[in-house]
C-alpha cells in the first residue's frame, strides 16, 4: 500500500474498508456515499463519470483538519465480473497495489488513502479507491494548449514521459492504459501516473508489450495534438532508451513495429466521436466544486455544491 501512515481494516456502511490510521472508516464511507448521489445525479456532476467507473472529489471536513479526496467508483458489473473481482482482486485493491509497486521508483502518483469493497463470498460487486489530488496538476491534454506555446516546457515534458515508461519498463512493470488522461503534468514538469491497477498483475515488458505501450504515447499524440514536432516525440525515445540502454541494438525493429501499431490504431479511430473524452479523473475541472461532507464531530452531512 503507498503512501504515508499504517493502514487498518474496519467495516462501515456495509463495506470493508481499508483506510490510513489518520482517515475514519465511518468518514471514508461518507465520502462514498457523497460519490453515490453525485453518480446518480449524471455526468456533470463528477469528475469523470463513465459505464465502468466514475470519480468525485468530495472535501470532508474534520475535527482533525479538512481533506480533499478522490473517489473512484469501480461500478458493479455482474456476477461473473464479481467473481472475477474475488478471484484476482479488485481495481481498487490492484490500484493500491500498482502504487505500493511504485514506490522507491520516483514515479509521482496520487497517495492511497483507503480501499473499500462491498460484497459476500466468493465474490467483489464493487469497490471505492480513495486517494489524494496531485497539487495543481492537470491531464496531458488539458495541459497541451499551454505547452504548444510554451517549447521549452513542452520539450521537458517529453523526455519526462520517456523516463517514467523507461524507469517502469526498467523495473519489470508494465502500465497497460498509457492513454494521455492517465498521465498528469505537474507544475514542475513531472509526470504522475494514474490507473495503477494496469500495473497488477505485474506483466513483464516483452517485446509486444514495449511496442504497444509506445505505440499507445505516439497515437495519441498523432491523434490530438498532430502540431507536436517530431523532434519533441524523438525526445520521448531518447529518454526511455537511456533507462534501457540494452534496446538501443534494437532501436531500428523497434521503431518500425511502433510505427506499424500505430498506423493501425489511427486506421481504427477514425470517425471515433471524442464528444464523452472531455474529462478526466484526479484532475479537479475548474468549474467543478467540490462536494463538502461535515464529519465534523461524528456528523456526516453533506453540502450541495
């Protein structure tokens, strides 16, 4: 488990909570419920809100000191997908566990803060991952429009995006989602990854799986923001080929199965509506507040917006 603090097991709200010592499960299942009505009440709402997933920020207020959180609501699926849950872990287990597998990498990431799942035996209906905001970042394509005017910053986070896929694949792990708004700029530059369940199981980086990540980084930018140089995309390889100089024999074959992946995945999208690929999760939207739970001495009312 990442972050800061021991973690505890607790039951509130008909859910098995996992939560850092200083979070109160009965304020982590507020929190949930504060999600909830924000899901049930539509997309405009949350700060991503999807078929499979949806996310809130919700500040508690606290006797001990007021909280901005991130609640991702891993939605219930059915009964095999409940089974699956169980049998392998669920996506907020396997998300507190990619960030656990990050540590000591210099990899930026949001902090866990507590993992609950609701469900009986043999079986995970739906789980909640709560974690911490980035500082004043933003997701890769919220931040181009500023970094297409700003060169020297666009080209530093370039090489940065080429060493955290390099520093990943270096250590034996493999993100499986590198699409653009799993990726925040901060405001030093650095990358944070989200969507750390990608990185559970751990898969090792083959030769198949380089390529497609790669690829995935390359399309997207073909896709959004074609007016990238290419000599800024050429700073991404130059960095991943210094955390894993043993490639660079390879570099040419490498290249050209990038190339074709990437052709290919261009070829699929075309016509794609990109209407529903406006927000992004962890990344507050400025025209968005924050839903306030008061848990303040034991309560646990919540404030409209």
């Amino acid at each position: 488990m990442a972050g800061t603090g021991r973690f505890t097991r607790s039951r509130a709200g008909g859910l098995r909570i996992l939560h850092r010592d200083d979070l109160a499960a009965e304020h982590v299942a507020a929190a949930i419920e504060a999600h909830r009505a924000n899901a049930a009440r539509g997309r405009e709402h949350c700060e991503h809100w999807g078929p499979a997933s949806s996310v809130s920020r919700i500040a508690l207020r606290r006797d001990t000191g007021d909280l901005d959180v991130a609640v991702k609501w891993n939605h219930p699926r059915g009964g095999r997908a409940a089974l699956a849950e169980w049998l392998r872990g669920s996506r907020a287990a396997r998300a507190g566990e990619g960030a656990r597998l990050l540590g000591g990498l210099a990899v930026a990431h949001p902090e866990t803060l507590a993992i609950a799942e609701r469900g009986g035996p043999g079986r995970i209906e739906e789980s909640f991952l709560l974690t911490g905001f980035v500082a004043d970042a933003l997701p890769l394509p919220a931040a181009m429009p500023e970094l297409l005017a700003r060169p020297r910053r666009r080209r530093a986070v370039a090489t940065e995006i080429g060493r955290v896929l390099g520093t990943l694949h270096a250590a034996g792990l493999d993100h499986g989602d590198l699409k653009h708004s799993n990726l925040l700029v901060t405001t030093d530059d650095r990358i944070a990854l989200l969507d750390l369940d990608s990185l559970v199981p751990r898969r090792r980086p083959t030769w198949r799986r380089r390529v497609r990540a790669l690829g995935q980084l390359e399309a997207y930018t073909c896709d959004l923001y074609p007016e990238v140089p290419k000599s800024d995309r050429a700073r991404v390889l130059r960095a991943y080929f210094e955390r894993e100089p043993a490639l660079r024999a390879r570099r040419r074959a490498l290249l050209a199965d990038v190339r074709a992946w990437v052709d290919a995945r261009l070829a699929a999208w075309e016509g794609r509506d990109r209407a529903l690929h406006v927000y992004y999760p962890l990344a507050p939207r400025p025209a968005l507040a924050p839903t306030v739970v008061d848990v303040r001495g034991g309560g646990g009312s919540c404030a409209s917006r």
